[in-house]
C-alpha cells in the first residue's frame, strides 16, 4: 500500500502553522516544512519560524537545514520530502506537509525536468552582463535561442532568465527543450486542506499581512537582517536574502527607504506574493489531480481544526494514527 500524507497549503499569514500545531494534540504527526525561507538558519523572525517551544512539542523536519549562503532546490525538496514521508511512516506516524511554497509542493505533485545542475561561474558572467545592459535587453536574448522561454517569462524575472541563459550557455539548448521529460509523479497519497480567504477577501488578509511584519520589526528583525549583512558574504542576489521582507530591510539598512516606507514595501511585497499563492491554490483546486482528499478552509474560521479532524475520521484513511 502507498504511504499516505496530510497537506496543508495556503497563502501566507493564513494560519497553517497552527492548525498544523493543533492537530498535534489528536494525531501522532510529524510535520515536514513546505516553506523555501524556514530552510535557513539564523533567519527566525522574518521567516515567521515556530518557536522553540513549538518545534519540541512536535517533530519538524526541513527547518535550519541550509546556511543563508548556501542554495536549496525544489529537486532537493521533493527528495527529501518523499525519504521523509517513508520514514515517517515507517514510524507509525501522520507525515504533515506544511507550507506555501508552491513551486517545492508542484515538483512533489508533477515531478521535475531533469534540469543540468546551476554553474557558479557562468551564473555569475551572466549576471555582471546584466549590471550593464539590465535584465530587458537579457529578457531579449531568449527570443532567438529559445522563443518558447522568451514568450513566458517577464523581461524583469531576473531568476528565471538568467537561468533560461545559463542553460542555453552551458548545454547549447533551450530551457523549454527539457520540459519534455520529468521524473515520475508523487509516489504517495495525500490530503490535502487548502486555506484560502473567504469570498477570496484579500483586504482582511492584507491586514493580517501588515499585522505581522509589524510584529516581526518589534520583535528585532531590523536586528536580524544586520547580523546578517554584517557578515560580509552575503548578497541581495542570493535565493535567502532575495526572501520576502528580508530584501527590503536590507536595503532600508543601505538608506533606500525610511522606516514607514521598508513597512510598507514590506507589505506590498508580501500580498504580492500571497497573490500568486491564491491564484496557484485556486488553480489546484479545478484540476482532477491523484488525491485521496481535497477541501478548502477558510482562513480565520475557528472550526478549521475540527473540520479537518472529521473529515481524517470519516474518511477512516489515518484512523491508525488518532490519538
């Protein structure tokens, strides 16, 4: 029989953490980090990242992996997370998918591309090209060595094209040429809650935005980001410091904004980001995808935890794991 995992998804600030938390208390979980920031250690505030406390009161799995330095890939998720989920389960435990990083969660759903690996060197030629003519007139490159990246991508997607570059330059193909092939799709079985806001309210959930990062500058994460950038080998080009809020208060540290101005580049950025995590988990919602189970929470309701636990007992599929 195929192992089975419970997922929660949803925008950011939508409350996935704590639902995640609660369950703890009626089923014997472990819960795997769905999340691109919480990889990294020393960035806890601007991560949003569970306590102390509550990362003892239930094992976690994914969180303070990588240095800020370092890089982590959406195929070195979705290897770790299908090893983990047999260990888990091997343990007689509910593996927990917890997150918002829907790029990780689709190559766990739809396998990867088997892409070559990123080169430090070429990455970097590209980028210093970029310096001088900006990332348009890069954009444009694509149209003649590979149209079919060229006409997705946006000519400010600085990522995303540089890579589409860097393949071309290191195998003389186009990115889009190995999308034909991917690796097999999730060899286990989930259900999935998706919580998204009610009547897709994106004010009330820009206000819980705002709420937050204000907590988190109270909390010292101007601090943070100082230690950070004071070690000297950090950059605003690296996947760690390019995370949502991290970015700003770097460069509200280098004089570009004032206090109330990093607040809300800080917020803009954020909903943005919830944006596109909505339109993705609105998407997943419509399509007929091999799930066992697939209901949608609203953020905020306080029966989303019993909602969650009737349908695991109607369902009879964890009842080995009630606790």
């Amino acid at each position: 029989m195929k192992n089975k995992a419970l997922v929660i998804l949803g925008p950011t600030a939508s409350g996935k953490t704590s639902l995640a938390l609660n369950l703890a208390r009626y089923l014997k979980i472990e819960i795997i980090s769905l999340d691109s920031a919480l990889i990294y250690k020393g960035m806890d505030i601007g991560t949003a990242k569970p306590t102390m406390a509550e990362l003892n009161s239930v094992p976690h799995h994914l969180i303070d992996i990588c240095d800020p330095a370092q890089s982590y890939s959406a195929a070195n998720f979705r290897e770790d997370c299908i090893r983990l989920v047999d260990e888990i389960s091997a343990r007689g435990a509910l593996p927990v998918i917890c997150g918002g990083t829907m790029m990780y969660y689709k190559s766990l759903v739809d396998g990867l591309s088997p892409l070559p690996q990123t080169d430090p060197k070429v990455r970097e030629k590209i980028a210093k090209e970029a310096s001088v003519y900006g990332w348009p007139k890069m954009h444009e490159r694509l149209k003649e060595v590979d149209p079919v990246s060229f006409s997705k991508l946006n000519p400010n997607d600085k990522q995303r094209v540089s890579r589409a570059l860097e393949i071309y330059e290191m195998t003389g193909r186009a990115m889009s040429s190995f999308f034909d092939t991917k690796t097999d799709s999730c060899p286990f079985d989930r259900l999935e809650f998706i919580l998204l806001p009610e009547n897709d309210d994106r004010e009330e959930l820009r206000k819980l935005i705002r709420k937050r990062f204000e907590i988190m500058v109270e909390k010292g994460l101007i601090d943070e980001v100082s230690i950070l950038k004071a070690r000297g080998d950090l950059n605003l080009e690296m996947p760690s410091m390019r995370c949502v809020g991290y970015r700003q208060v770097w460069e509200y540290l280098d004089g570009k904004y004032d206090r109330e101005e990093m607040i809300e580049q800080c917020v803009i950025a954020t909903a943005h980001l919830a944006k596109h995590q909505m339109t993705w988990l609105r998407g997943s919602l419509s399509k007929d995808q091999n799930y066992l189970l697939k209901k949608r929470l609203n953020i905020g309701d306080p029966k989303n935890l019993e909602l969650v636990l009737d349908a695991l007992r109607s369902s009879g599929i964890v009842s080995g794991c009630l606790v």
